[in-house]
C-alpha cells in the first residue's frame, strides 16, 4: 500500500502477511479522499478510523495534515504496527486495542470523519450496529460523516441516517449523516 497525497505522497507502507488485515484498494482510497477533501479542510477534522487494520486510512488522513486521529482494533499486532509506522513518519495517530462494538458503547469521543472498515464478511446485522452505536452516542460532530466500507454485495441503504453510497470495483462507501449546522437555524 501506499500513501497517495499529502506530505507523505507516495511513501509504501509493507505491513507483515501475519496481520488480518484487507487494505482498502488505492484507486477507491484515492476516490475516498477526493469526496472528503470536497467537503472538508483536513487540518480541521478530528478522524476516527474504526477496525483500522493496518493503518492505512489514518496514514493518508495523517499524511493530508490531520493531527487529531484515533485508530481503533482488537488486534494488538495490528496497533503495534500502526503505533511504528506512526513513531517512523513522525504522525500524530492515537491507537486504541479494542473491540470496536465495545468502543463505541463506552466512548464519549466526538469526531467529524468517523471511518469503519469492518471484515467484508459481516452479516448485515454486524454492520448496522456501527451507525446504530454511533448514532445513539452522539460521537459524531455537527457536520460530520460516517462512511463504512464493505463489499459491493452488501447492502445498507435501510440503515439509520444513510446518505448515500459509492462503488469503486469491488469496495463500496457507504456515508452515513447525522446533525447539519442547516437544522440549528
């Protein structure tokens, strides 16, 4: 994988094969970015990144001038991994070891970019808990999005505050809002 823009353009990042990890592909992680960088200033955001994996999404969000991220994973090779990346690029990336569902339950940690990249095998059900837990406990900013990714079979377009969603070969985004400073007028 590799960073696609920002202060770290074009640095490759090699995780070890032993990590359970599904990197989102360059060319959506690419459209990703275009989308929020339409709609955002990066250095103002506060980002979330949800089954982190790799790092991957916070790299790019780090890389893009994003200072206040959180990378969240149950798996401690996966954090240990980010955690040296991180310390090696001199980025500001908090990790977290957790269960993400038992994350967002306790957490009282708002962010304006809230991105989720659970295993793409998933029941519906599993995936519906993310925007429901999120949602409940208002961890999203004013403003904000939520964008889970997940396999252009899975559909979760009757989720809570659904927007919308994009393809990119085999991943899909789908965003998800909450509260718009519009409603507060």
């Amino acid at each position: 994988m590799r960073i696609i823009s920002g202060e770290f353009k074009g640095r490759r990042i090699t995780a070890p094969k032993k990590l359970p990890i599904r990197p989102t592909t360059d060319m959506a992680k690419e459209s990703l970015f275009n989308i929020i960088n339409n709609q955002y200033y990066f250095e103002d955001v506060s980002v979330l990144d949800l089954f982190s994996g790799s790092g991957n999404i916070s790299y790019e969000f780090a890389s893009r001038g994003t200072e206040n991220i959180t990378a969240v994973d149950a798996n401690f090779g996966c954090i240990k991994f980010i955690n040296e990346t991180a310390e090696s690029f001199d980025m500001q990336i908090q990790t977290i070891k957790s269960d993400v569902f038992k994350f967002l339950e306790k957490s009282r940690t708002k962010a304006t970019i809230i991105f989720a990249d659970p295993p793409y095998d998933f029941p519906v059900e599993e995936f519906s808990k993310i925007p429901e837990l999120v949602f409940k406990n208002d961890l999203l900013e004013v403003d904000g999005l939520l964008i889970v990714e997940h396999s252009k079979h899975t559909d979760l377009s009757h989720l809570i505050n659904y927007s919308h969603s994009k393809s990119y070969g085999g991943n899909m985004f789908s965003f998800f809002k909450g509260e718009t400073s519009d409603e507060e007028e």
